[in-house]
C-alpha cells in the first residue's frame, strides 16, 4: 500500500476514533447533569419550597398598612362598580377580590420563575441551560458585590480558589513525584525507611492539621494570619497586596503539604520501585546507560501515562476547592459557595458549579486520550 | 582476550550467603565460542554477570581475577569499568531479549544509545552505523523506526544482538539468546550468529541449558554446577566423551532422535548454594560417590586448557 493511502487510513480511523470517544464522553456528561437537576432540586420538592417563599412574601404585603389599604379600596371599587351594596356581600366581595390577587400575583411570580410548568418536564429546560452553560440566576445568593447571577457569583470566587487549591495541588504533586523517584533510588537506606514510616501522617485531612497551625502559628506564635485571604489594613499596592496574600497562604498550604505529600511520596516511592526493576531498565543498567538517562528514559518515560492522569484530573480537582479547609481559614473560594448553595438549596448554584465542573472534566477525559497516543506509542496503533 | 581466574562470587541474602561462583578459571581466545551449559541456578548467569559487572545490589563478595584484554577489571572503579570496558570490549545479551527493549522508544534510539553515551559519536553518524548493523542481523533498515512492540520476539532478539554489536566489541555473552524463541527463529539465530563470528572475529560466551543449542556453536564447554566448572574441555570431548559423572548425567538427559539409548536423568535435585553439601557439591547425587568426595575435590588437569574437578581421576 501506499504510504499517502496508508496516511489517510490512519487520520481517517483516528478521526473515527476520537468521534466515538468525544460522543460517549459527551453522552455520559448528559446523563450525570440530568442527575445533577433532579437532585440538586430534589426531586421538584425545592418547587413546594419555593412557592411557599412566594406566596408568604406576597402575604406579606398585606402586613403592611397603607399596602392593605390601598388593595382593599381597590376592591372595594370594583365590587362597588359591580353593584354590590349589602354590607354583608360587600365584605364577601371584598375577601374574595383579596385572596383572588393573591392568586394572581402568585401566578405572575410563579410563571416569571418558570414554575407554571410541571417539574418533569421543566427539568430538561434545566438541562438545557447547564448544558448550554446558561446558569441564570441563583435564587437566594448573591456575589460579594450583589449580583444573583451564578456565573458572576462563580467567576468572583474561582480566582481565590485557583491560587490557593491549584498550587497547593501542584507544590504537592510535583513534590510527591520526586521525592519518590528519588527515595526508590535510595531503597532501603535510612531517608527511605524514614519517609515510608511518615506516611501514616496522610490519615488525617488537611484541615485537621491546619487547627493545628492556626493554633500554633497564629494563636501562640502570632507570626502568621489565622485566616482570611488578605488583611483589611493592607495599602492598594499591589506588591504589598501580594505579598499580604501569600502571607495567608502558607499556613493552608503548610497544612496540605503536611496531610497530603507524605502518602502520595510513599505511593511514587513503590510505582517507581517497581518499575524499575522491569526488563529493559535492568538491560539498560547493564549497557551502563547512566542513571539519569534510565530515569528520564527508561522509568519516567514509560510510566508517563498513569502520571499524566492524575496530575490533570487533580488539577481538575482543585477547581471545587475544600469546603473544610476554606472555612478553618476563612478562605473565600468556591468550596464555601458550594457549601451555601447546598445548605440553602439554591439549585441553579449548585447546578452550574458542577455542570462547570463537568465540562472541565469531559475535556480533560478527552484530552488525556490524545496525550496518552504522544507519550505512549502503544496506544497510537489501536489495531490494524 | 579474556581470562577467568579464581572467580568467586557471593550473594548476602535474608538466610545467608549464596555461594553463586565459586573458583572458576576458564579461558577465551579470540574468535573462539565457550559454552555454558548447566541446569538453571547452577551460576551461570551469575557467572557472566561477574564478568560484565552487572551486579544485585546485594553481592557480598566478588574476588579472583577478570582479565579482559589485557586489563584487570576485578577492583577497577565502576567508572572505569564504565569507560573502558563495559560495551566498548565485551557486550551483553540478556537473558529476557524479548523484554529488554523499552516499548516507548524505537529501535534506532537503543541502538544509537551505546554509541552516543560511550563513545560520543554524533547522532547522524550513530544512526548511519546503525543502519549498517541492523542490516547485518538481517533486519530491514526501516524497522530502525518502529518501536518494540511492532518485532517478532525473534526480531527483538535480533534487536539486542545488534545493539550488543554497534560498538564493535571483542567479547559478546550470549545469555540464554534463543531459549524463548521456537525452533525456526532459534536456528535462524544460531546461523546468524556463526556468520556474525567468522565475519568479524568476535568471541562469545554462550550460557545455556540447551546442549544441542551449544553444540552448534561452541569451541570449548564448560559445564557448571553449583557454583563450580565441574569439568572444562573442547567441545568434540566433552560432547562424546563426557569425563565427570554430572556431564555424563547432563549428555545422557538429551533425547536422541531414533536410538534405542534411553534417555536418563539424575536423581535428586541441585543442591542449596547456601549449604552446599560438605566436599564435593555433585556427592549426594553422584553414583560413583566415594568416602573420599567429603573432601573438596582438586581440579585435575587433563590437557593444556582442559581441566575436571572429580575425585574419580585424582591420582591419589
């Protein structure tokens, strides 16, 4: 065969593949959010909830004096304009015209809402609007300068929750990851047994440490903020403003590292080991290929793949941020929202961070499928 | 071009000392084939592993001496062994070929990768020489491209023959080369290799269990057990007319195609290189056992290069 008609097969194949992979990703993304709906509005029970809130608050107009009077003599009107002169019927009238705006301001409140359609179906409307990424409204919260619109309420927080989760993500990735490759160099000596026997120190979370530090940072030492993500004293500058913020970083980051690093060094530590005692390492030592080469080469190289893979998806990860850990610090990041929003059943909240959060990870899914055919020339070839 | 004295390797491990080597002497002449046959774990591998320096991390002992050359290489620095020795005089193939080759980088990066580490040649020259080889192993130049996974297990082995070859080395080990292979490949191998060594005056060291393997190709046997060269001889004598009871055993276990000669084993099994037996380490399973094998045998002398360690031709 030709080599261009060979080349066409492949691209051809390769774009097959890819459609398939992208439309089942893409099916499975439908099928989570449609999930995410019915439960972040519980089941259409948040609609009860709401048209409860409406109709009190319009009942509510009625505590208020000059309100009332001003609908009862409208009433009184309109039922004096029917004819209704019987004082006994004209207080009837009047009650009746009363309860009937009630209904009908409840109605105009409800349809504005979009609650004059049966939930079953305005679900998929739902659907539509997270899949679309068109989050509307949430219904009780509101960003830090006043806005109900979710993605406003998301874009605020999602910086926050970048420079603190994100990096702390990735010092502790990149950390797991060379601390292991070089403990399996050293197998077996006194630094190895140490860092294997600090590992238990990961059973605990991060924010269980961080008390621990805001305790004896903040509380005894008094060196280091005890939370918050900048002090109110701090003059507009940005240099100062920065370093402020890094300042409120450590301790979380501190509290992180501590929890999180240790296993994942003791993880690395043995996926290095083993790999490292496979075949072609073994015959590349005896070749005498220097021992950097055999890492980047011959350990690293091969093993990219499941390295790649969780690298992206806690990178993803990170984009919630931690709900514990952000309220021990007083950090205002998305996990606090999330937090909210659940506790106060505000679906369209709900729904929109994790539809975000979806298509972050359908992407990243998609992606890895392309990086796994750079980095490992195994899975290029999917078969003749 | 090499020379084995007094070779003596141990491991430490978790329940003693495995005395993998113990006092082996052989010789190698250029352009000459010494085989190593012997029953798995009887310290052949271990023995060439000595030789290439390719240790475990837990040998406890390595003495006596390696001369490759002209150069003494037991207590050389492994830098210099690195530099001077390893891939430029003697090569190695391993044992797992089939395995040996990293599945994510292709044929030319290994084979280059020797020729740029150890000698610094310049990348376009390397892939130029490997062309070269890769041809005389009898492989397509544009399989240089393809990675691992796309050979045969016999074309993988072809693989690791050449890059034991690129450097244009004295010595090759021959490890196991063909006992994965089936019986096509491993007498196309066999050829290949015949060809290889009247074409460029190479010397090997052939480490088998398959003695009809090492018939094709070797000059002198030596025949290992427990540690030990039981007997050493020229190949047309120890194949016909084996001197040491375990050679006799170890001949006789092969089939022969049509003879009425049954084919015999000897009982029992090799013995712990931990505690070998007291003596002789064949006692226990020899049949000519004697009261005087409680004694380490000598190593008796039966021609210039040819030697048995057995008490049966001690003259005492």
């Amino acid at each position: 065969m030709s080599s261009a008609a060979r080349r066409r097969r492949e691209i051809v194949r390769y774009l097959r593949f890819v459609g398939v992979r992208s439309a089942s990703v893409l099916a499975a993304l439908v099928l989570g959010m449609l999930l995410v709906v019915i439960i972040a509005n519980l089941g259409g029970k948040i609609d009860q909830i709401i048209e409860a809130d409406i109709r009190f608050s319009v009942g509510m107009v009625f505590q208020d004096p000059t309100m009332r009077k001003q609908i009862e003599e409208r009433c009184k009107q309109e039922c004096l304009a029917k004819g209704i002169e019987e004082e006994e019927a004209l207080r009837n009238c009047i009650e009746e015209c009363k309860t009937s705006w009630v209904e009908t301001q409840v109605e105009i409140l409800k349809r504005a809402r979009g609650l004059d359609k049966p939930f079953a179906i305005r679900v998929f409307y739902y659907l539509g609007d997270a899949l679309t990424l068109n989050l509307g409204r949430a219904i009780y919260m509101h960003s830090d300068t006043g806005s109900s619109r979710v993605w406003d309420i998301i874009i605020e927080r999602l910086p926050n929750t970048i420079l603190l989760f994100t990096t702390a993500n990735l010092i502790i990735f990149f950390a797991e990851l060379f601390l292991g490759l070089m403990l399996s160099r050293k197998y077996g000596t006194i630094l190895d047994k140490l860092a294997v026997s600090l590992a238990p120190l990961s059973s605990m979370p991060g924010w269980f440490y961080g008390l621990f530090m805001i305790i004896i940072f903040a509380f005894w030492l008094k060196i280091l903020p005890s939370g918050g993500m900048i002090s109110p004293e701090t003059p507009p500058d940005p240099l100062l403003r920065a370093l402020d913020i890094m300042r409120h970083m450590i301790l979380p980051l501190l509290s992180w590292l501590i929890a999180y690093v240790p296993i994942g060094v003791y993880y690395y530590r043995t996926f290095f080991l083993m790999f490292s005692t496979e075949e072609y390492v073994e015959y590349a030592r005896a070749r005498g290929i220097p021992p950097r080469i055999i890492e980047r080469r011959y350990i690293l190289r091969p093993t990219l793949p499941p390295i790649i893979t969780t690298l992206v998806l806690t990178l993803i990860g990170s984009w919630m941020g931690a709900i514990i850990t952000e309220s021990i610090f007083r950090w205002p990041g998305l996990g606090s929202v999330l937090a909210e929003a659940i506790a106060r059943n505000d679906s369209p909240v709900i729904v929109g961070i994790i539809a975000v959060y979806a298509y972050l990870l359908a992407i990243s899914v998609i992606a890895l499928d392309f990086i796994y055919g750079i980095v490992d020339p195994r899975v290029r070839v999917g078969g003749e | 071009m090499l020379r084995v004295e007094n070779l003596r390797m141990y491991y430490r491990t978790m329940s003693g000392l495995v005395r993998a080597v113990e006092d082996v002497n052989f010789r190698l002449r250029e352009g000459e084939t010494i085989a190593l046959i012997g029953e798995s774990g009887c310290g052949k591998t271990s023995l060439a592993r000595a030789v290439i320096r390719f240790l475990p991390r837990n040998v406890a002992e390595l003495s006596g001496s390696v001369v490759i050359d002209g150069i003494e290489t037991i207590g050389m620095s492994d830098k210099d062994f690195d530099s001077k020795i390893r891939w430029r005089k003697i090569t190695y193939v391993s044992q797992a070929a089939i395995s040996s080759l990293n599945p994510v980088i292709r044929v030319v990066d290994h084979m280059i990768e020797p020729l740029v580490i150890h000698f610094k040649v310049p990348k376009t020259d390397a892939i130029e020489r490997a062309k070269e080889i890769i041809k005389r192993v009898g492989i397509p130049e544009d399989f240089l491209w393809r990675y691992p996974f796309e050979l045969s297990g016999g074309m993988r082995q072809r693989v690791v023959i050449a890059i034991s070859l690129i450097t244009n080395p004295k010595i090759v080990i021959l490890d196991e080369p063909t006992s994965a292979l089936d019986v096509m490949t491993q007498a196309n191998i066999l050829n290949m290799l015949k060809e290889l060594r009247s074409k460029i005056n190479l010397s090997y060291i052939f480490i088998t269990h398959d003695i009809a393997v090492s018939s094709e190709l070797a000059d002198k046997v030596a025949v290992m057990y427990a540690g030990w060269i039981v007997e050493l001889g020229p190949a047309e004598k120890v194949y016909v007319d084996p001197l040491h009871p375990y050679s006799k055993g170890l001949l006789g276990s092969v089939p022969r195609l049509r003879s009425d000669v049954p084919v015999t084993f000897i009982p029992g099994t090799p013995p712990s290189l931990i505690n070998p037996p007291k003596g002789c380490r064949f006692r226990p399973r020899c049949r000519y056992a004697m009261p005087k094998c409680e004694e380490i045998p000598p190593v008796i002398k039966t021609g210039s290069e040819e030697y048995v360690r057995c008490w049966l031709y001690g003259e005492k």
